[in-house]
C-alpha cells in the first residue's frame, strides 16, 4: 500500500479517537441510538412468546444497526455548527480519511454495544453453532451500517445535528421492518423478501439465524459478498457526496 | 513559472457566487518570509481568498502556488506547510487546551516528544499553561483565539494565514498575538495578513494589498501607499479666536477644509504653500496661532480613498 495512503490511514484514526471522545455521549446519540431502539425492541418482543432464538436475531440486528448508525450521521453536522470542520479540512487530512474516521468511530461505538446482546444471548443459553461466522458477520456488517450511517449525513448539507438525525430515522426504522429482525426472512411474501433483498440489515439477520439456529435464506457466502458490496457502495457514494457538498457548510 | 523567492502565487484567481464576483480575477505575489497585509471592507472577498489559498474551497478560475505547491493539484502538501487561524475561533470546546494541541499534533504528524515540547512551550507562551487541562468550553473569547493560534504555529508553518486574528480582542490579548506574529515571522515564517484594521496593518506588514468587490485596488508597502495619495496631505492649524472656515477654503491648492475639534484641517498637495497662506491670514487678521502641524495621509485615509474610486463615490 502506498506510504501517502497508509499515512491517511493512521490520520482516520486519529479522528475516530476524536469522534468518540467528544460524541458518544451526546443527547442525540444516545436517543436516537441506544433508547429509541431499545423501546422498539421491548414493544415488539415483550407478550409474543417468541423462541429464545428469535429474540436474540432481533435484539443483536437492532443493537448492531441503530448503535453504529448513531453516531455517523451527527458528526458533520456537528462539526459544521462548531466551525470544527472548517479546522479539519485545513489539515492535510483527505477527505475520504476524514469520513473513514468517522466511519471508524461508528465501528468501534457500534461493536462495544453489540456486546452487550452477545452476552445476554449467552447468558440465556443461546447456541451460537459458528462463533467465528457470527464474529466476522458482526464485524463486517457494524462497518457496514457506520458506512451507510455517514452517507445519511451527506444530504441535505445541514448544520443541525437533529435535522441528520430524522433524515436517518427515516430511512433506519422502515429498513428493520422489512430485514427478517421481526419475521424471518423465509417466513416473509415473495414481494416482502424482494424488498428485504435491497437492506443490508437482511443479511445481517439472515447470518445471525443460520448462527443459532442453523438456517438461512441465503448462503453465508451470498450474506457477506452482499454486507461487503453494501459497504464498498455507502463509502464510494458517501464520499461522492461529501466531497460535492462540504464546501456548502461551511457559512 | 513559480519564483523561489515567493511564498504564494496567485494567478488570475476567480471565484462567484452566483451572479457575485467574490474573487474577480486576482494576481499578486507574496515573498517568502515577508507579514502580507490583505485590506478590504466587509465582503471585498477576503475570507474567500484565504479559503481558496488554504484548500477550503475550489475557484471557479485561475490557480495559484503556495511554497512552489499547486493549491489545486497538491493540496495536502500544501495543508502540510501551512496553518490557519480563521476570525472564528474553531477549537473543540469539548476537548481540554491539552487535548486540542496534540490532536493537531497528530494530524499533521509531529513526532510526540516534539508535540508534547512544542504544546509546552507554546501555551507557556501565550500564558494559557496553567488551564492547559481544562476544557476550551470555559475559556473566554481571547483565550479560545489564542488556542487556536497555538494550533496554528505547533505544526511551525512555513506559512500561516490569519483571517481577522485579533478581531473583538481585549486589548492586551490582541497586542500578544501581535508580538507572537512578529516573533514566528522573525524566525522565518511567511504571514498572509487579513484585517481591516488599519493600524495593526501599519505596525505589522511589509506589504499591503487593498481589495474590494473581489478585485486588488493597490498594493504596496505602507508607506508607499500613503505617499501615493499626495492628495490627502493636510495642514492642521488651531487659532486663539474661532474663525469662519469659508475664508480659509478660499486659499489656493486648497482642496478641502474640515473642522476637527477646535482645530481646523486643510487638505492640499502643497502644504509648504498652505502654511504661507496661514500665516499671513493670521498677521491680516491679528491672530496668535496656537499650533500648526502638517500631517501626512494615514492609511486608513488612503484605504478610504480606494474603496471610494472603486465604488464611484
């Protein structure tokens, strides 16, 4: 690899070390990330009398998917209102090193709280039949929703964090309905499961139940080719679009 | 061709904002370890220029060198040898003075004992040590600038730009940017200058630029400047008894009269000719004159002047 990318590199992580000492814990993170997810998963889970197994699908697809695209969408705009963007693009930092470290601290957000699930799964006696499948799955897809979690910040050019954060609830909460998190995937319409082809989130939930359960609708390998050509397309578009339209925030 | 002994090239720069020329064709040069003046009324296009220079923003038109370094073509190697201090200042608010210096640190790549010796001595500097732990959120409006100052020279540009660094400054912490300024410059780095204060413009610059509605009225060093407006030459005169200042219009190469005080100024190309005149109005007139100063144009007369030939007035 050559040295001016490797060099890139190291600087996107000194931006998701930045990223997660100063975002973590802000008001819309942790709402739209952490507690809204957590009511939905009580709301549809609690009374249904669902296999130990099926709870654990939803509860880790939710918790992957709304921790790691929760901090992604807030950054930029954050950045923007504080003038901290400005200061950043002074640097000679590209701009696809300064998205992947934000893509970056989504990542590591996302997989610590995906912990959690993990262990209460165990702790329940889930049977995870291949851990190392299920470690990788969690790995690629929390990358992959961070990277789609910074594309929802990219338009509208906006310097309001809350204003990111609806633009991305709305695409977030119709994607958990349609991915296999509340019905499997075999068990959806011929329509339904054309739909849930085109969320990432499907694959994610398909890998989890072929995990525990030993089933899935696709191959493991047509889930990860699917997270990875998911991933390659949020970055590439992500930073199309940031590129066209950060220069726009900065007033 | 760039010119080693230039710090920045600029060569017909454009910039619009739709139907706004806010950077309308520029050229000029700036030497190598020179302070760089950049003039203009609010809107003339210096903010843009300096967002340009810096990578920030992408001209419509015309390019220009920073170091020998396309700003287009090489824009990282050029972010690498400069720093910016914009009139806003940008540290994170959430981060401590400490945190804030070694997170540039480590964006441009200074090796950690030279970032942890250059914080040090940089904070010490600009007397922000001892609140080195705590975060910039409670700092005050003169400390955040310095702040931001001590980001800019840690990575020790060969050229710094400061965009309006000292604007709505107390008037101690603007005069130890000013010294700071000075120092860096002294030690060989370039200063890319945007003010409209005119008398920190005077006391730093080499050179000064003066631009409005995007396009370089004059440039030049201070001094020139104001020579070149021989027209705003005056002559200061204070008598022991008001008089009418219609009578003192009339004198010849008199251009403009203007009562300032108790004091009466006249405008003229010819002052030597003008105290003549004075005199013998005050021996006509059995006058005792209690002062008589011939003042040259200050630079803010001159800045005035150019605006005004610009817009017309």
């Amino acid at each position: 690899m050559p040295e001016h990318i490797l060099e890139q590199l190291k600087r996107a992580f000194i931006i998701a070390k930045k990223d997660l000492r100063i975002y973590y814990k802000r008001g819309p993170v942790v709402i739209f990330g952490l507690v809204m997810p957590f009511f939905l998963f009580l709301a549809f889970f609690i009374g249904r009398n669902l296999p130990t197994e099926r709870l654990f699908t939803g509860l880790l697809g939710m918790t992957i998917f709304f921790s790691s695209m929760s901090i992604g969408p807030a950054i930029v705009p954050f950045e923007a209102r504080s003038r901290t963007l400005e200061r950043l693009l002074s640097t000679p930092v590209s701009i696809w090193a300064l998205l992947i470290g934000d893509v970056i601290a989504s990542f590591f957000y996302g997989f610590l709280i995906s912990v959690v699930p993990l262990i209460i799964g165990l702790a329940l006696g889930i049977n995870i039949v291949n851990p190392l499948i299920l470690c990788l799955g969690m790995v690629l897809a929390t990358f992959c929703f961070a990277s789609f979690s910074v594309l929802l910040s990219a338009y509208p050019p906006t310097d309001i964090p809350s204003t990111a954060m609806m633009v991305s609830n709305l695409v977030k909460f119709p994607l958990v309905f349609i991915s296999g998190v509340f019905i499997p995937i075999w068990e959806m319409q011929d329509w339904g499961r054309i739909i849930a082809s085109f969320s990432p989130l499907t694959y994610f939930t398909d890998l989890v139940n072929y995990c525990t359960q030993g089933i899935s609708y696709y191959s493991v390998f047509v889930d990860f080719i699917a997270l990875l050509g998911f991933t390659m397309l949020f970055l590439v578009v992500s930073i199309k679009i940031h590129e066209k339209t950060l220069p726009d925030r900065l007033v | 061709m760039t010119n080693m002994e230039n710090a920045i090239e600029i060569e017909d720069l454009a910039k619009n904002y739709g139907e706004v020329n806010a950077v309308n064709h520029i050229n000029l040069k700036v030497r190598k370890t020179e302070i760089f003046g950049f003039l203009g009324p609010n809107g003339a296009g210096k903010t843009t220029t300096i967002r340009i220079l810096t990578g920030l923003i992408k001209p419509d038109g015309g390019t220009a060198t920073i170091m020998g370094f396309n700003i287009l073509t090489q824009s990282l190697r050029v972010k690498q040898i400069i720093s910016v201090v914009p009139e806003t200042a940008n540290a994170y608010i959430d981060l401590t003075a400490w945190q804030n210096l070694m997170l540039i640190g480590e964006l441009y790549g200074v090796p950690n004992k030279e970032r942890r010796q250059r914080t040090e001595y940089l904070l010490k500097e600009l007397e922000l040590h001892e609140r080195r732990n705590q975060r910039v959120r409670g700092f005050s409006k003169g400390m955040k600038q310095k702040i931001v100052l001590c980001m800019a020279l840690l990575t020790e540009p060969q050229v710094l730009f400061l965009d309006e660094p000292t604007a709505g400054l107390d008037v101690e912490s603007a005069r130890l940017i000013r010294d700071i300024i000075r120092q860096y410059n002294r030690d060989g780095t370039t200063v890319f200058l945007s003010t409209h204060n005119m008398e920190e413009a005077n006391q730093l610059c080499d050179r000064i630029a003066i631009i409005n509605h995007g396009k370089i009225a004059a440039i030049d060093n201070p001094e020139n400047l104001r020579m070149k407006s021989s027209s705003l030459k005056s002559v200061e005169v204070n008598f022991n008894k008001p008089v009418l200042i219609d009578e003192l219009r009339e004198f010849s190469h008199v251009m403009k009269a203007k009562k300032i005080g108790d004091k009466i100024r006249l405008y003229t190309n010819e002052p030597h000719s003008i105290i003549k005149n004075i005199l013998d109005y005050a021996n006509t007139k059995g006058l005792v004159i209690i002062s008589l100063n011939t003042l040259a144009p200050t630079l803010e007369d001159v800045f005035v002047k150019l605006i005004k030939e610009q817009t017309g007035d």
